[in-house]
C-alpha cells in the first residue's frame, strides 16, 4: 500500500502511474475520500473534548439541567459522527488497498508484456542434428510424466513426476541451496557484477507455510482471487501461489533491528493456481500446472539498500541459469506487466527448443515498502527512528527449469545429459 502523504503529493504521478500498470483507479476519489475521512477526524475530536468537558463539570454535585441535556446532545452527535467516520475509513481503506505501486523511473511503459525489453542475451542455443523432441515427448518415452493418471485423481492441469525426473528436480533444489548458502559464491557474484555496498550474508532455509489468512495475504498485494488463488472452503485460508506469498509476511507486525538485515531466506513449497484463462500448447506436459514446487527468495532490507538487493537477486538467477549451461534472455518488465505491488521487475526467459521460443523460467520483484507497510514490517535504524523495509522477492528453481534442462540437453537417442553441475546431487551419473 502506498503511502497517503506520498498520494496527496504526488497525485499526478500516482495516477498516471495506475494508467501505465493498467489499473482503473480514481486518485482524485480517494483524496476527496480522504478529505472527508480527516475532516470526520477533526470532528469526532472536538466532540470528545466537549463530551469530557461536560463530564468534567458534572462532578462535585448535581449538575445543571442544561448540562445534563448537553451532555446526552453531544453523546448522540459524537455516535452520528463516529459511524460516519468509520464508514468513510473503510471505503477509504479499500480504495487505498487498490492503488498499485509506483514504477521506479527505469522501468519502461508499456501496455502489454509484448513490451519488455530483452537487456541480456545469455548463452548459446543448442544445434541439433535432428528434430528437437518437447519436453513431455521425452517424459512419455521414459515414463517421467504421468498426468493421465493424475486427471483421474485431480483432475487436468496435474500430473505424477516419477523416476529419474523427481531426482532431478531434487537435485536443483539442493543445487540452489548450495548455491544461495555459500558466502564465498555470492560473493563472487557481487564481485562480477560490480555491486557495491551488498552484503554477502548467506540466505536461510525455510519451509513456509501453504496457506496465509485473507488479511495477511491482502498485505503482501498478491491475493489475485478471479485468476490465481484458491480458497479453502469454510476456512479464513487461501492457498499460496507461489513461495514469497508466504515468506514475505513473515515478520508481520515486527520491528527488526538493523543491524539484522538484510534478513535473506530462501523457502521451498508446493504452490498452486488457478491459471484461469491458459490453454494450447502450455496445457501440455509440466510447464504451467495449478500445483508445482518452487524455490525462491525473499529478503528485507533498509531502502537505500532495496534495489541493490533486487539487482543482486538477478545476478543469482543469472549465475544460477548460466552454470546449467541453459540459454537464456534477461527482460526488463515494462509497466502493464510487473504487477500492482511491484515498482520494478525482471524475467528470465529460457530457450525452449521444443516450442523454439525463450519463455519464462524466473521473474524477479522489487517491492519497495509496498507491502512493508500494511504488513506493519519496520527496522530500527541506528539513529533510533523507524522505518519500513522493503522486501525482494525473485524465483531460484520451479519445474520449469527442468523443461529446459530436458529439451536443451536431449540427444538423438532420446535420452538427456545431466548438467555437470547437477550430477554430483545424482550420484555422479552423466545421463539420463
């Protein structure tokens, strides 16, 4: 949620900002709402000072007539007022909850995710000497995928993974806690990619929970009810749909020191969605199910230190992708396509050779205090003031990577080589 001080001064901005995102929300309805809200304030406060007034008089004997028929005037006025006043905060609050985030200035505008912008071409493309399978050609011939048997249980959009597949996928989420664990290597990629001022304080392991209340996941600005989310039926609960929408109200309604942040985790979960509205060719195989597993990152820093962080979590995703020897593209997400809470967003787009286009295998968020400051999230800074933190959020692994490892590293006699990165989590084998 935005700030409404920020609003009131920048009222031309936020709104144009809305525009650029795509949402339809009046910036001059919520100020007027906002008008009337603190003018309700101011009234609700003078009738509580006459009310205490006027009971003040009432001690050290009877009091007056007048007194007495002033005192139930002001109780009748004040309980009109407070009604009215309450009234108006929630349809206040509601308005404000709608507002998205501003776009940081770098972001591009755009009206469609056609208009990212592709700023790193990493990689090179396999060449094939014969006709590139898909990934679930390769998984039916080896009986990887089972989502015949899955729709019986589940219904479509689900599938079984089986042998060699799930070791796989275990072994890229060892992989990338290795990864986001180790000191010395994030170190080494701040050194690369000339980052300065970022701490190489490790990520800590979490398993989150699957589901969040209404209230919490409205915080976090990720509660997408029409397309994503599902609900527990009789249960204040909603699934995740993806890690971070668990791990980012972690310190809900905490003030953290300092001298703690950056607090990096990184959560592993089974997340699920809707994806209302998605058909053709991603409805075949594992590249967009309603339930996968997913590694990702979160973290909580100071605000000088927020894009740095988000800039940092890019740089893992691509050392991540580049020493599975997979090619890649690295997209600036233009305004329509980073979402309400985010202020600035990145993809990752993997070369597919079974559909012959890149596509989407990581997105990375930069927050700001968006979502810090429903979720009440602050730090003590040094000087002894409070602030809100801001939270990052950016994908390690999902299944999606485990498309391109199958399609990118097929050979002709339909089996795939094992990224050498990988083989030490499977056994030391070289081939599946």
């Amino acid at each position: 949620m935005l700030d409404i001080r920020y609003i009131r001064e920048n009222a031309d901005k936020v709104q144009e900002a809305a525009k650029n995102k795509g949402y339809d929300v009046s910036i001059s309805e919520l100020l007027k709402l906002d008008d009337e809200r603190r003018e309700l304030q101011q009234q609700v406060d003078a009738l509580r000072e006459r009310r205490n007034a006027n009971a003040a008089s009432m001690k050290g004997g009877k009091p007056e007539q007048s007194v007495i028929d002033e005192g139930k005037q002001i109780k009748i006025e004040l309980a009109e007022r407070e009604e009215y006043l309450t009234n108006t905060e929630v349809k206040f609050v509601e308005l404000l909850k709608t507002v998205p985030n501003v776009p940081l200035d770098m972001v591009p505008v755009g009206s469609t995710e056609d208009e990212n912008v592709v700023i790193k071409t990493s990689g090179e493309k396999p060449q094939f000497d014969f006709e590139p399978k898909s990934h679930w050609e390769l998984a039916e011939a080896h009986d990887w995928i089972d989502k015949e048997r899955a729709a019986k249980i589940a219904g479509a959009r689900f599938a079984y993974l089986k042998g060699d597949l799930v070791r796989l996928e275990m072994a890229l989420w060892n992989y990338g806690m290795d990864v986001l664990g180790s000191q010395e290597t994030l170190q080494k990629i701040i050194d690369d990619n000339h980052l300065e001022g970022v701490s190489s304080k490790p990520f800590t392991p979490v398993i989150p929970p699957a589901v969040a209340r209404t209230e919490v996941f409205q915080a976090t600005g990720r509660l997408n009810k029409e397309e994503q989310t599902y609900k527990l039926e009789d249960e204040d609960l909603w699934l995740n749909a993806s890690a971070e929408h668990t791990m980012a109200p972690m310190y809900l309604n905490e003030i953290l020191p300092e001298a703690q942040l950056p607090i990096r985790i990184v959560g592993y979960t089974t997340a699920f969605r809707r994806e209302a509205g998605t058909y053709g060719k991603d409805a075949e195989g594992i590249f967009r199910l309603h339930q996968f597993n997913k590694l990702e990152m979160e973290s909580f820093t100071t605000a000088e230190a927020g894009l740095n962080e988000h800039l940092f979590m890019v740089a893992i995703q691509e050392y991540l992708m580049a020493s599975l020897g997979l090619p890649f593209q690295t997209l600036e997400k233009c305004t329509a396509d980073i979402g309400r809470p985010n202020a600035k967003g990145v993809d990752i787009n993997t070369w597919l050779p079974g559909q012959s286009e890149y596509r989407e295998t990581h997105t990375a968020d930069y927050i700001t205090d968006y979502q810090a400051r429903p979720m009440k999230t602050r730090v003590r800074r040094q000087d002894d003031t409070v602030q809100f933190v801001h939270t990052n959020d950016a994908t390690v692994f999902s299944e999606r990577p485990l498309v391109a490892i199958l399609e990118n590293f097929q050979t002709a006699d339909g089996n795939v080589v094992i990224p050498e990165v990988l083989r030490p989590y499977m056994g030391g084998r070289d081939i599946l």
